[in-house]
C-alpha cells in the first residue's frame, strides 16, 4: 500500500508542477520517475484513483503530520520537499528572534531545508518553510516563530 500512496502523492505532485509550466522531463527529474511514467499519471492511466483520494487527504493533514507522513513514504528527502512544495495550500513566515544562539539544532531537523546558519544566527527562507513547528520545537531559546500568511503575505487572522 505504501508504493500506491505514494504514487498517488506524485501523481498529484505531477499535476501540480505540470500546472506550473514544468515539462514532463523536468517532472520526471523532480519527482524520480521515467517519462513515461509522467505521461501515463497525467492522461490518467495507470492509477489507482483510491491511492489518489488518500493521497489528496494526506495532503490536507497539518503541515508537520503531512511533512513526516510523506518523508516516511518516499524515504527520500528531494522527493518529498518536491511533493510538499507542491501540494502544500498553506504558506508560512517564519521570523528569528535575536535571542538565537546559534546552535544549529533548527538547520539539522529541518526536512525542507529552508534553514541556515548566517553569522552564527538562525535564517529561514520563508518560501521554503512548510510550517511543521518541528524548528520551534527544537529550539532551546525559543527564538524561532512561525505563522500562517496569505498569499498575499499578510499574517493570517485567526
């Protein structure tokens, strides 16, 4: 079942990016599948539309459950940044308070790779982040906030 999830989250993925202007090469590329592949999922053959339907639920989960779930499937970092930068609805920015230390524990559990140290001070790249909290959790200063914008950038009122 696994391997069908996971069909499912790329066929999505595939959707996705091909709505983005990407060629099926570049699909094949992002997501680690041959081109033909590619072509069979976006002229709907081959599919198991029920794999799809739990995959379109997976992508709905909280950004942390959908984060680990997908990373736990694919066992493959690239492919599942590709599939949550993908699918994900929800966009996030992040801000470091100058209470940071500079640890380095943020960049290490980050799966999205949206993290780096700079002059010895914690640097999120905001386009990048999936918001999952799992930096935030980590930190021992407290230093590292994340919020839900709209797409236009602004902070998302609750």
């Amino acid at each position: 079942m696994p391997k069908h999830l996971v069909s499912g989250l790329k066929y999505i993925a595939a959707v996705n990016l091909t709505k983005q202007g990407y060629s099926q090469k570049e699909i094949a590329e992002a997501l680690d599948m041959n081109r033909s592949t590619v072509s069979h999922y976006l002229n709907g053959r081959n599919l198991s539309w029920k794999s799809i339907e739990v995959a379109k639920i997976i992508t709905e989960m909280c950004p942390r459950d959908f984060l680990l779930l997908t990373h736990s499937l694919t066992q493959n970092t690239e492919i599942t940044r590709t599939i949550i930068g993908t699918c994900q609805k929800k966009k996030f920015r992040a801000t470091i308070r100058n209470s940071c230390i500079g640890c380095g524990l943020c960049v290490d559990t980050c799966l999205m790779k949206a993290i780096t140290l700079r002059d010895l001070k914690a640097h999120v790249e905001s386009e990048m982040c999936c918001g999952c909290l799992i930096c935030v959790e980590m930190c021992p200063t407290n230093s590292i906030e994340i919020k839900e914008v709209e797409f236009d950038g602004n902070n998302r009122s609750n």
